[in-house]
C-alpha cells in the first residue's frame, strides 16, 4: 500500500513513517507546511495520513477532491465550519476521521456508550482529560468523542470546568482538562451514583500508540471506495 503522510515533520507523522513498513506501507511523499500539496497527491497514493493541523488539513481536502485520494486523518482542534468543509469534501471522496486511533480508546468510546445507556440517570457523569503541557486545544478532541457517545444515549449539557458556587444541575456533564509535563493523554469516564462509582479509563504511555492504531485503520479503510465521511467503527 502506497501512502502520503501529511504532518511529516510532527511527532505522529514521524512515528508513521518509521512504522510504515511494519504494516506494508510504502512512504511515497512526506507533506509540510511548505509542501507542494498538487505534486504530492499526484503521485496517486492508496491514501494520505494527515496528522497536521486544521489548515492544513483544509487545504489537503480541496487538493484531494480532484484525485479522489482517500484520507486518513487525525486532525483535531477543527472549528466548526472546519468540520463542515471536511464534511462536504466527503461527499467527494472517502475520509476516515478520527480523534484518537489508539485501539484502546475505541474499546472505551464502545464501553462508555453502553454504560451510558444502561446506567440509570441518577448516575451522575464527568469526563476527565490530561495531556502534555504543549497541547493547543482543550477540552481534548477525545474527550468530545466521549462527550458525544454519551448524548447520543441520554439527554445532558455539558459544563466546562467549575469555580465558584458549582452546584450540580440535573442533567449536566463535567469536562475537566488537565495539562502538564509530558502526558501523552489520559481520559477517564466518572459514572457516580449513589454508594458506587463506575471509573472507566483509558492511559496511552506512548504516541507509537495512535501511529500503529492509524496504520492499521489505514489497511482496513484502503478497500473503501463510496465517497463519505467514516468513523473508526465503519473499518475496525
């Protein structure tokens, strides 16, 4: 399989090229900030894993529409209209994207949603995010993955941290993120109800993680060719 890596220069697209062959991946084209985007889709690869920023994945997508190459991507921190132009670009070619593709986190996005469904709503719910000091975006793009599992199974708003008088409102879910050193990302799930807890937690030591976790995403999602916007759980 042919690929394109988009972020080359970042420490997930570093961890791809390095671990490519592990997964019979040939690195065709290594994409920048100061790529020459065209050329590089020109190359035709089976698909391009981008790991970049919104802009650049943006920028990827438009490119991309005119050579229908299939992407794989790990973008996070997209603004809304970001996300609506992902979407669109779908409609063209197939994109699978995903905030986190530790193989882990998807078990625990499966784990949630069940718990979610099955708990009685007096369980209260808060989500609880740690990652590096460096990291741009908070909440996590995985924590609002956990975020929307959960509503899609009960009704819930959401509350971004706490100060002050904090009292619990019916129906409101805590996001808390924590920054510091270098964690590479931690995400737990609190279901508390009364006189039991149920604690679900995912802790990735190492990004080589999310690297191998794309990759084999990439093998799965290769043989699908009907243009649309997928997720983890149409491939794995």
């Amino acid at each position: 399989m042919k690929i394109l890596v988009c972020g080359s220069h970042g420490r997930m697209g570093q961890f791809i090229i390095s671990l490519a062959s592990q997964y019979g991946c040939e690195v065709i084209g290594e994409m920048n900030r100061e790529s020459n985007f065209e050329a590089e889709l020109s190359k035709n690869p089976d698909v391009c894993l981008d790991f970049s920023s919104p802009d650049a994945l943006i920028k990827l997508c438009s490119i991309a529409e005119k050579y229908k190459t299939k992407i794989v991507s790990g973008t996070t921190g997209l603004s809304d209209e970001q996300e609506r132009r992902v979407t669109l670009s779908a409609e063209n070619f197939p994109i699978l994207y995903g905030t986190n593709f530790s193989i882990g986190i998807f078990i625990l996005n499966k784990l949630v949603k069940a718990a979610a469904k099955s708990l009685p709503t007096s369980f209260d719910i808060e989500i609880i995010e740690a990652h590096h000091s460096q990291k741009k975006d908070a909440p996590s793009g995985t924590a609002m993955t956990l975020l929307k599992a959960i509503q899609g199974e009960r009704q819930c708003v959401e509350n971004f941290g706490r100060h002050g008088e904090c009292k619990r409102s019916i129906g409101e879910i805590g996001l808390h993120s924590v920054r510091g050193g270098d964690i590479v990302g931690d995400h737990e799930v609190l279901f508390a109800g009364q006189g039991e807890r149920l604690e679900l937690i995912h802790r990735a030591t190492n990004r080589e993680v999310f690297a191998r976790g794309a990759l084999y995403a990439a093998q799965k999602f290769v043989a699908i060719n009907r243009p649309g916007l997928y997720t983890l759980d149409d491939v794995l």
